[in-house]
C-alpha cells in the first residue's frame, strides 16, 4: 500500500511517553545558487524535530539536528576506520 499523499513537510506531535520525534519529508531536486552563483540543482530534504521541554531544552534540540544535519550531509563520517 502507498501511503504518500505527495506533502513535502510534515509536523511531528510527541505522545506520551515519547520525549523526542522527528519528521522527515521527500527529497527534492529544487534550484539553488551555488557559491559562484550559477544555478544549480539541489537535493533538499525538510526535517522537523519536536522535543518534550520537560524532559529536554530547546537548545539540546538545536545541537542534535546540527549534528545529524553534518552526519547526513557528510555520510563518510559516518564510516568505522578498520
């Protein structure tokens, strides 16, 4: 069964007992500038989080989705060396 509707963002609800979700869009190709500014096409992915401020600070939050933001943009990162 497809469950897609075709929405690009979505808002995450926290239920008890969760303390932290987060929502996850389609990937799209969408114009950007690059540094030089020519125009090129990008892979943006929209990314919501929702954190329960009794149990976790909006800024924890904040730093989490900067890390996993440098993780998903940097995969070889993700890599174990052997």
């Amino acid at each position: 069964i497809d469950f897609q509707i075709g929405g690009t963002y979505t808002k995450p609800v926290i239920l008890h007992p969760e303390v932290a979700i987060g929502a996850f869009g389609k990937i799209q190709g969408v114009p950007r500038f690059d540094p030089s500014g020519k125009l090129i096409r990008a892979e943006v992915l929209c990314v919501s989080w929702a954190g329960d401020h009794r149990v976790i600070d909006g800024a924890t939050m904040a730093r989490f989705s900067n890390a996993w933001k440098h993780l998903i943009e940097n995969p070889a990162l993700l890599l174990v060396t052997l």
